[in-house]
C-alpha cells in the first residue's frame, strides 16, 4: 500500500519537494488543498508533471466515503472504505453550533470490552494519521464545507478503536488537525475516549496538548469493571483517577466520565452510591449513556427511570451528570455494529 500524503507535516512535504528539486513553498499550497478536500489532480495551482511524480509515489484518497445512512433524528453514519479496501465508521451528530464528527481511530480493536461490538474480531491495523484526519476532510466536504467554510466544527476519537492504543498516530493526526495552514481546529473542538490507558494518559498530560479526554469509566469499583472491560486487569482504578485528576491539573480541561448502563451489571443503587463517593471529589462530568444493544451478548440496556434515579444518586453527591440522548439508535449507533453488518454482507456476497 502506497504511503498517504495527507499523513505528511507541512515540514515532511518541504523535505519532500527539496528532493524532487522543487521550491519548498508549496508544501504550504498541497497542504491547504489536501485539507481543503481536493486530491492531487484537482490541485491547480501545482505543475502537472509535480502532482504525477507524487500521485507515482503516494495515495491521495486514503478514506473514500462507501455510504452514508442518515438516522430521523439527523445523525448520520458513514462506512468509509480505506485504500487497502478495509472498511471503518464514523457517525455525524449535528447540533445548533455545528457538526460533531466521531472518528475511528483503528481497525477493530484490541482492548474486547465485552458489551462492545468493534472488538468482536480483535485488531486488524492501526489507522495513520492522515487516514484519521481524512475521515474528518470528506465527511467535511460531504456536508458542502470546505476550508473557509468548515461544516465539522468538532472532533471525537470515540469511533472504533482504542486511540491511546495508537498513541503515536494520533499524535501526528492533533498536529495535522491543528495546523494553521489546514482546517485548523482548536484543541478545544477535539476530544478523545479511552478505556484507561493509565501511562499513555500520563503522557498526553505531559504532551502539551489541551484536548478534551473522555474516560469510558463503566463501573463503580474493579469487581464490576473487570466482567466488562479485560482492561481493569492492567490498570486498577485508582490509579485510573490519579491519572485523571493529574490530567485535569496539567490541561485544566475538565475529565468526562463516560457510563454506560447495562441493566443489573453496573446499574443499581449500590453502583451510584459508590462510583459517586470516589468521584464528588474530581473536577468532572458524568454521562450516563443507555447501552446500546449488541446482538453478539446478552447485555440488556436500562429503562430510562433506572438512569434517572442513577443520575439523581451522583448528584446529590454534587456530581455534574449529563444523560445522553441517544442517536442514531435506528441506524445501528453502537460502536462497531454497521462495519459488522457491512462485512457480514459481503462476506454472504
Ligand atoms: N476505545 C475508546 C473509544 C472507542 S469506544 C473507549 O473505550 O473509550 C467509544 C465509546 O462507546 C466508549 O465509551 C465505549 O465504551 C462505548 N460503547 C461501546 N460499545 C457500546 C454499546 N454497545 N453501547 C453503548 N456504548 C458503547
């Protein structure tokens, strides 16, 4: 498979052009272009025989939007085919300020948290960088934005894959995300969710980076966690906290507790009062947010009067609590579902 260009720093594309004998000034041009949603071709303003000696060597369509589903609420769901024919998701939620795009940050996943169906197969590969940003550059220009006018005004690593898994990639995707001379989002726009990396959210503490981290929590204490999430077994969840609470203090970006409820596993009274004991002390946001069922395990989602006594537990505690309304239900929300199907299909093809 030929390397993406759009994985390439403004400086990767200057080393690139002094090589070809070109001037270094229009890595800056191919840069805008590309993240203005155009490929090699469609770029202009550049030498014929430039763009083929680069279309020889990389490919300009690294994610290539297969189909879209659009939900009654709004919400749409695209399967995007990447260049070596594996297919990922990203959904598109639209909001009065914006579009939120939820991105996928590999293929399948290896973290097989059991009420989830992306990890159902294991890991396939890791997305690059320039194929995570790619998905944010056509869903962009799906929606008839461009660079000027950007139609996806924030990020979500939440898609399929664990990103702290793919540290290094999503390192060079908040660099091309935030490049002044591309679609230049805020890293106030981007967040991502991990299931608790605990060393790698350490680093991107340290990293500089003021990215909004979303921790996909779903228990009160380690008994519950580990029947869901094979994860808990590495990292215990204290030392989860410690780590959120040191990110909080080195971004002073508020952490987002994510909690899915699963109906008798994690959702009962004696759940909220401890989940909300360990955390009325964290500067934090819960959201509960109602399974999503997954044909694949018998985990059951919750009447919506469980989840409001759930809430109303963790905010007598004076705990933050959104509750997620819920998207895209119709059009197969959960992660991981649509690829499934879709590959389901094929394969019965
Ligand atoms: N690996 C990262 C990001 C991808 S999963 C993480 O764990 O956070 C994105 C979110 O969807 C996570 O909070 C995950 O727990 C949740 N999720 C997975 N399967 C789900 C399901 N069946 N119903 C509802 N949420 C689900």
């Amino acid at each position: 498979m030929k390397e993406d260009i759009l994985s390439k720093s403004i400086d990767e594309l200057k080393e690139l052009l002094v090589k070809l004998n070109q001037p270094k000034y229009r890595a800056e041009q191919i840069f805008y272009e590309l993240q203005n949603g155009k490929t090699l071709d469609e770029i202009t303003t550049i030498s014929k025989e430039l763009i083929a000696k680069l279309g020889e060597s990389f490919e300009d369509k690294p994610v290539q939007i297969e189909t879209v589903k659009k939900s009654t609420d709004g919400t749409q769901k695209f399967l995007f085919k990447l260049a070596d024919g594996n297919i990922i998701e990203g959904v598109l939620m639209s909001y009065k300020f914006g579009h939120t795009l939820c991105v996928s940050t590999q293929v399948g996943c290896r973290m097989g948290c059991k009420f989830c169906a992306s990890g159902l197969d294991g890991l396939v590969r890791n997305l690059t960088g320039g194929e995570i940003m790619a998905q944010v550059i056509v869903a962009n220009k799906h929606l008839l934005g461009d660079i000027k006018e950007r139609k996806v005004t924030n990020i979500v690593l939440m898609g399929s894959g664990e990103p702290l898994d793919n540290y290094d990639n999503i390192m060079k995707f908040l660099a091309l995300a935030t490049d002044k001379h591309g679609l230049y989002f805020s890293e106030r726009n981007i967040s991502l969710s991990t299931c608790g990396l605990v060393d790698k959210i350490y680093e991107l503490a340290d990293s500089g980076r003021q990215i909004n981290l979303c921790l996909s929590l779903h228990a009160p204490n380690d008994t519950v966690r580990s029947e869901i999430m094979p994860i808990s077994k590495a990292y215990k969840m204290n030392d989860l906290l410690s780590a959120c609470k040191y990110y909080f203090e080195k971004t002073n970006r508020r952490i987002l507790f994510e909690y899915i409820m699963i109906n008798n596993v994690n959702s009962k009274k004696e759940h909220a009062l401890e989940l909300a004991k360990k955390l009325s002390k964290l500067n934090c946001i819960v959201n509960l947010i109602n399974l999503n069922e997954v044909k694949e395990n018998n985990f059951k989602s919750c009447k919506p009067e469980v989840i409001d006594n759930f809430a109303k537990v963790l905010k007598s505690y004076g705990i933050n609590v959104t509750t997620r309304r819920s998207l895209g239900g119709d059009i197969d929300g959960a992660c991981g579902q649509l690829r499934r199907k879709f590959i389901k299909k094929e394969e019965e093809k």
